[in-house]
C-alpha cells in the first residue's frame, strides 16, 4: 500500500542560535547562526485510512515553555480534513512533551509506543530533573489512562501499524524513540521524528544535545537511513525549517503543510 505523508508545522522556537550540537560550532563558522526549530505534526493517508504521527503540544504549554503555536494541531488537521476524533491509528514517536501533547484530542484512536519508551518516562531516570526536563507529567499520565483503557498498541523493536506503514526502534534522544518507515510512490520514506532534529545533525555527524544515549543516536541516522533504502533524501528530520523549503506546500496552506511523499524540490 502507498501512502501520502503530510508534514504539518503548528509552532515555532525561534530563539536557538548555539544549542542544537553537542559540540557547538565555533565563533567564526559559517553554522554560528540562529536555527529556529519547527514543530510538526505527521498526517499519513492511503484512501479513506488515515494515521496520525505524533500529537503535538497545546497552548497552556506552549506558554509555559515560551514556545508558539501558529495554529493549534486540531486546526492543521480540520483543514485537511481530518477530524482528530476519527483518527483510529496515533503513532507517538517518543513522549517528550512536543510530540505526546494533546492526546485528549484523539479519544478514539489506538496509540503505538514503544515498551521501551513507556517505561522511561515511568521509571526511575524519570527521577532526575535534566532526564525528565523534557516530559510533562500530564502527557505520561494520559498515557497510562490509555493502558488501562487498553488502547495502547505496544512495539518492540520494529512493527506494523498498517500495511506499508511499520515503526522501529533507535533510541538515542529517549530510550524508547521509534522512527516511522512509510511506503510512498517515491520509494519508503523515514520520518525520523528526534532521532535527528535538522538535516544537519545527520550530515555533520553532530549530535542534538538532548540525549540519553549517544552511541544509539548516531547508530540511528545509519538505521534511518538503512530503512529509507539507502537515500538519505527519503529520511525527513523531526524540526528542521529546512523541510519546508525543500517540499513542496500544499495549494492554500501558505507554506505551512508540506507534501513529502512527492520527491523534493531541492537537495
């Protein structure tokens, strides 16, 4: 089955200028630039089927964080038309707080996690404030109320959500991050969510700062690009503004849903 894949931008950090390499570049490098990070949320479909890649965060975070909502991910998705109650199918990257937000919006919906993930941000490293810094409390507890409900499809390691679409473990930025592989008519696509937040991270071999295991995040841009058949181009990173200059928009978003199951408009 092929899929289209639309990459939906709902907020903005604008204020990133040093912070997004383990070791930032030096004062005279041509990096040494502000480098805003985009949010996204992912809207696969494949005829009536539809499945939705992370959930995004709410304004009452939003605040909190000194982040900005350009539009809220109920709003992206209404102008495709989805409706978030009729979304059967969520896939929750990893649950820091900018991708497991807003999961009250999908009360209808099976979530796939990883098991590995879970029991991170219920475990004991949840008891360190720089490990958890990244979590909202509220956003796991909703998590747990959807395993009692048992609406919670747990992976582990590589699995199916749908015929064409499968998940895999990578870890790295959490212990339980999962990339999403999705067949396309330009070949499988990666959505590599935070295993690399801009191209750059995967092109410079240069780590994000937030990382649980080094070793995993860099073995993940090869396992990324492994189930991407080997084209980098197919891997799509998890906050680069980047990704919407090189896809082309959807007619009538002014640039803010992009379509990446069409080959790039630049490499």
């Amino acid at each position: 089955m092929q899929w289209e894949i639309y990459a939906l931008r709902y907020g903005i950090q604008e204020r990133r200028v040093r912070d997004n390499f383990i070791h930032p570049p030096g004062p005279r490098d041509a990096h040494d630039a502000p480098m805003p990070l985009d949010y996204f949320v992912w809207l696969l479909r494949a005829g009536s089927r539809q499945i939705l890649v992370d959930t995004g965060f709410g304004r009452e975070v939003a605040e909190r964080r000194i982040r900005t909502i350009l539009r809220p991910v109920e709003d992206a998705l209404r102008a495709l038309g989805c409706e978030p109650a009729a979304v059967e199918d969520v896939v929750i990257t990893h649950l820091h707080y900018d991708h497991a937000g807003n999961l009250d919006l999908f009360p209808n919906a099976r979530i796939h996690v990883q098991d590995r993930e879970v029991s991170f941000a219920t475990g004991r490293q949840m008891c360190f404030a720089c490990t958890r810094a990244a979590f909202e409390v509220e956003d796991v507890v909703r998590m747990v109320r959807a395993v009692y409900a048992e609406r919670v499809v747990f992976h582990d390691g590589d699995g199916e959500v749908a015929p064409g679409v499968s998940v895999h473990h990578v870890g790295g930025h959490t212990a339980g991050l999962q990339v999403v592989r999705v067949e396309t008519a330009r070949g499988p696509v990666v959505l590599a969510s935070d295993a690399s937040h801009y191209y750059a991270n995967m092109e410079r071999r240069e780590p994000f700062p937030i990382c649980f295991n080094l070793g995993e995040m860099t073995a993940g841009w090869l396992a990324a690009q492994r189930l991407a058949g080997g084209d980098a181009n197919r891997v799509v990173p998890g906050h680069d503004p980047e990704v919407r200059r090189r896809y082309p928009a959807l007619p009538g978003s002014d640039g803010e849903t992009v379509l990446l199951h069409v080959a790039p408009l630049t490499r």
